[in-house]
C-alpha cells in the first residue's frame, strides 16, 4: 500500500500528515509506504514549517529530516491513493492525470472524515501556531479512519489497480 499526501507547498500540511500517518501504520504493524510532496515548487528542499515540527514533536511524531519536493506525473503510477489537503491541490492534481484510472485515485482527505464533504484542510502558512495545533487535530481524525480502513481490508493496493 502506497500512500501520497499532497498540499500546495510540502511544508505545513501534507508533511505533517505523511509523518502522522507512517507513525500510525508502523505503531499497527502495517506495510504502508507514505510520502508527501506539494504541487508548487515554491518550497523544493526545504525542512518543514518549524510549527509543523513543533506540533508533532509535541505528540512524539519526528518530521524535522523530511525535504519537500513537487508532485511530478510519475506519482500517479508510484502511489495506489493520493490525499489532497483542499479544492486547489485537487484541480492542480487531477489536471496532470492522464486518464480515469489515474484520476480515480486522487481524494480529499478530510472526505475520509465525512464522506463526499469535500472539506479543505485549512492553510496555516499565514497564521499563528494555533493554526498548526488544529490542522494536527484534522489530520490526526483523518489518518486514524485511513488505518482502521487498511486494517478492515476497506483500503489495499488491490482496490485500486
Ligand atoms: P502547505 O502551506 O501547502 O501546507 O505547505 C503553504 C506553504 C507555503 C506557501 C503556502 C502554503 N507559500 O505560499 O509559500
């Protein structure tokens, strides 16, 4: 099982849900393989946000080593599922896909929340660390439901090819 998350900048969000989400899976004793990367090459190499990585230091989760890069077409072939953080990942997402299969396996995340909600994970570049603390809270949910599903058998590589 391979899993992608995908925001705008690889910085804030989707690195903080990659780190989330592996630590869930190895703590469940899963094979699940999970990356992030952004559709902007705004940040490309860099660390995470420090307010990232301070979040999840705080619920003992290590993403300070993680490097950004940018979603490239190839994802689409190296990944079974692909999260997006809200509207605009979506769009910048789906227009690279090359046909339905492709297509079908981008998502937004908080759908795993409430389903078809198309809910957005809220940007927390431009706020304050509270931001960061409640974007932790919406990832964590999300990526609680994504476990409970690899493990029920909802969620496996097979569903998808
Ligand atoms: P992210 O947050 O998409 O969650 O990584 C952002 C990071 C950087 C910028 C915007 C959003 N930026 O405009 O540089």
């Amino acid at each position: 099982m391979k899993i992608l998350m995908v925001c705008l900048g690889n910085i804030c969000r989707s690195p903080l849900a990659e780190g989330i989400l592996r630590a869930k899976a190895e703590s469940a004793g899963l094979e699940v393989t999970v990356d992030s990367a952004g559709t902007s090459n705004y940040h490309i190499g860099e660390t995470p946000h420090r307010d990232s990585v301070r979040v999840a230091s705080e619920h003992k989760i290590d993403i300070g080593r993680l490097k950004a890069r940018q979603f490239i077409v190839s994802d689409f072939e190296d990944f079974d599922l692909i999260y997006v953080m809200d509207e605009s990942n979506y769009k910048n997402v789906l227009r690279l896909a090359k046909n339905q299969e492709q297509k079908s396996k981008v998502h937004y995340l908080l759908d795993e929340i409430d389903p078809g909600s198309k809910a957005e994970v809220p940007d927390p570049w431009y706020g304050g660390y509270d931001g960061y603390q409640h974007v932790y809270q919406l990832l964590d949910r999300a990526c609680d439901v994504i476990t409970s599903k690899i493990i029920s058998g909802e969620l496996s590589s097979e569903v998808f090819v």
